[in-house]
C-alpha cells in the first residue's frame, strides 16, 4: 500500500493553528461540517497546552492571523455553531491563545490586548490506542495470526475468455498466516475464523457503505469484482480493539487480549467498500462519524471529497466503539504537526466525541462570547465523570476510563511469585513470551529489568 506522509497530508489544510510562529495544527474544513466543538474536541485530542501560570479561568481561543478577518472563537465544548469555512482556494491562519470570559468587547482582538494570553508550544499526546499504519506493535508481535497477502505468481497475461479473479486482498485462497508463534488461539482455530470474514461482512450487505455502488446484475448471489470486506479496527492492531463501552483497549490479560482478536475478525467490525475507497480509509483519509454516520473527508482528494458530508449507508450490526476508534485515529493522523515534542504522560483517559450531532440543528451563539447551547441531559447522563485530570485542563470534556497497554516509562513490578486466576498476566522478554508466573519472577531475580508485564 502506497503510503502517504505527513507533509502531503498538511497540503489539504485550508485552516492552520499557530503558536508564534510555530504551526502546530490544521484541519481540511469543506461544506461548515466541522462545529467549534469538534474543533476543541479534536486540539484536546492531539495536543497538550499548558494553562497560563495566572490565577483565572482562561479559556482557549483561537485568534485570526489576519486582522480583517472575523473576531476571535472561543473554544467552547458546548459551541454547536459551525466553524468558520475558508473561502475557495484560500488558507486561514489562527493563533492559539487564551483569553479572558470576563472581557465583554466585541471589537477585533490581537495579541496585545490585555484579555489576551499567549500559549506556549503544545506537546504532542501520546495516544497508547495509536500505532503507525500497517505497523504492528511489539506487545502484539506472535500472540495472535493475521493473515497476509501472498505474492502473486500468476502470469500477468490473461485469457480472452477468462474472468477476472477476485481482489486479492478479499480472496481467502491468496491469504496466507505466518507468525512465528500464537499464545491466544491456535492457528486451526483462527483459520476458520479468518476465512469467513469477508462472507460475514458481505452477507449483511454487498454495496459499497460510501458510494452506494455494487449492486450485482446476478441479484444478492453474487458480490461483484472491487467490493471488499474492509476492516474498521485493522487487523495488524488487533490488540488496541476497544474492548468495552468504556473504549478501554486491552490489558494484559489472555482471556481480554483473545477477546480483541476476535473482535476485530467479527463482521461488525467489517463493512462492504470500493477498493479504491478501502485504501483511502485504510490509509487514514477519511472516515465515518459514529454517531451520525456522516463521512468526513480529511484531505482534499476529489476521489473522497465527492462523499464529504454525506452518509454512509452502514449495516445495523456495525460496532460504533470501531468507527470512534478509527475516526480518533485519522484525528491523530492529520491534525497535529509531526515535529512537536511528545507529552510524557500519556494519554490516561479516551475524550468522548462532543455530545451533539455533526451538522445538527441548533440556535445560533457568538463565537467570541462563549454563549452557547448546552449539551443534551440525556448524553451528559450517559458518561462518567472523570477520576483525573491532564494538565491541558480536560475537564472541558466529558471522559471515559482508559487503560494503556504494555510498556512503562520505569521497571514494572515483579511478577507474582503464585499463579493467579484465570486472569493470568503474560510477560515478554525481548520476543519471547512468558506465561509462567514462577519463570517470570525467576527472570526477574536474574535481573531482567526489561521483563516486560
């Protein structure tokens, strides 16, 4: 697969972030889809600011570079009202900063305004759920099969009677398991299960989810050639598969890492696709709302911008923790600038996506007064409150638990010298697995600090 750098993803930007001179962010803005509160959403996602030093409650705003541009926009969760378009072929230009809900003036701000704080340079977050494109994670490496494409070793030319084969990227017979080891289930019993995902996720439909294309001439029977069984949560990052409700990925248990796997093999995590679609999802291009459905296209590409707004025609069965996963992960892909230093801490807590719908109906606000409509009681009630709080002020947001997987930055505990339940821990040394517990702890008295639990 063709990939597609970081520096070609920014040519889409028709709306960058600053902080001096620093661009540190950007985002594609087409047809208003995107409201303020998407907009703070997905900066709180990629970026860690620190709040000024004084005592006050500062709110984050982004301010127009260009001084006949509109007035500044505060950053408010609640802020249902659209963000601000581009005009054709035209880039705006904003300077992070903090500003002061006391000041009442509608005037055109600057940096110079005493109701104005400048921002230090951000950090990028580091998000545990991600990992490169098409790159496996070493915690993940030999615990459970994936199925990879043979090469071809047909001849190139073909028949004039012959027909097409199918895509080789769909066709069971092409796909072959190679890992050096399983530790979650066999390869006899993963193979079945492989095999079968592409005829379960047809069988709930056999069209296209974006274009509505593929309709077969045969009937139902028949799936026609370039419609794929595209996964949603790749195969190759099984083991960051939101494994509850929560959007917890898994621990380092057996039974929750098994229960990743198959999760990301089972259809809901599958839908039909064009395969020129399939590789622009797969690469992170653009994705699907989970709660609207709504397709958003995340870089100018006209193949994709054509669907930019409309709605996927999804199956009922499709898992919606998936579809977040995914469009948290083209936030990450496209948003940020990759030069930013890393924040340290991590990622300890998933942001849940801004309670209103994309595009929904709602009274209008000033943007710079931070007046707006609140989100619904109902959503509000569904969530729980968060335990801690980063130190880029997340309580403007409402959060869900989240446990990171693997490594830590300091030498893990030592393993227990007793079995434990049927929750039993694996440890990896190097790329070797452990599930002993009593080998474990042995390992760790030889002084194999990098033991990992």
């Amino acid at each position: 697969m063709a990939s597609i750098g970081k520096d070609e993803r920014y040519q889409s930007w028709n709306v960058q972030i600053y902080v001096g001179l620093k661009r540190i962010a950007g985002f594609f803005q087409l047809g208003d889809l995107l409201r303020i509160s998407d907009v703070a959403h997905e900066l709180e996602l990629c970026l860690v600011f620190d709040k000024p030093h004084d005592i006050g409650p500062w709110q984050p705003a982004l301010l127009p570079r260009d001084a006949t541009s509109c007035g500044h926009i505060v950053l408010d969760h609640h802020n249902n009202n659209p963000f601000p378009t581009p005009a054709s072929n035209t880039i705006e230009d904003y300077s992070y900063v903090f500003h002061d809900p006391q000041c009442t003036s509608r005037d055109q701000h600057s940096l110079q305004d005493s109701c104005i704080q400048r921002a230090d340079l951000p950090r990028g977050r580091s998000d545990p759920r991600y990992l490169e494109i098409g790159k496996q994670s070493h915690e993940s490496f030999g615990l459970a099969p994936m199925r990879k494409k043979r090469r071809s070793t047909s001849s190139p030319t073909v028949s004039r009677n012959s027909s097409p084969s199918n895509t080789q990227t769909d066709t069971p017979d092409d796909l072959q398991i190679c890992l050096p080891r399983t530790e979650l289930i066999s390869l006899d019993k993963a193979r079945p299960i492989i095999d079968s995902f592409r005829n379960n996720v047809l069988s709930n439909t056999t069209t296209c989810v974006v274009s509505g294309k593929g309709k077969s001439w045969c009937g139902s029977r028949l799936t026609g050639p370039g419609i794929e069984a595209a996964h949603i949560v790749p195969q190759v990052h099984w083991n960051t598969y939101p494994v509850d409700i929560d959007g917890r990925i898994v621990a380092n248990t057996p039974n929750k890492l098994r229960s990743a796997w198959l999760s990301t093999w089972d259809s809901s995590n599958g839908c039909p696709m064009m395969s020129n679609l399939h590789k622009c999802f797969d690469l992170r291009l653009f994705s699907i709302h989970p709660i609207t459905h709504i397709i958003r296209a995340f870089v100018n590409y006209d193949l994709i911008v054509d669907f930019h707004g409309s709605k996927a025609q999804l199956p009922r069965n499709i898992d919606p923790r998936a579809l977040q996963h995914h469009w948290d992960m083209c936030c990450l892909e496209n948003t940020p600038t990759w030069s930013l230093d890393s924040d340290s801490s991590g990622l300890s807590q998933i942001p849940e996506l801004p309670s209103s719908l994309l595009n929904s109906d709602v009274s209008q606000g000033d943007p710079s007064k931070g007046v707006f409509p609140h989100a619904s009681d109902t959503q509000a009630s569904d969530t729980h409150a968060a335990d801690t709080q980063t130190s880029s002020d997340m309580q403007a947001f409402r959060l869900n638990s989240f446990l990171a997987s693997g490594a830590t930055a300091c030498p893990p505990s030592p393993p227990p010298s007793e079995p434990g339940s049927e929750e039993h821990k694996l440890w990896r040394l190097g790329h070797k697995v452990i599930t002993d517990p009593t080998r474990a702890a042995e390992l760790w008295r030889q002084g194999n600090f990098d033991l990992l639990a």
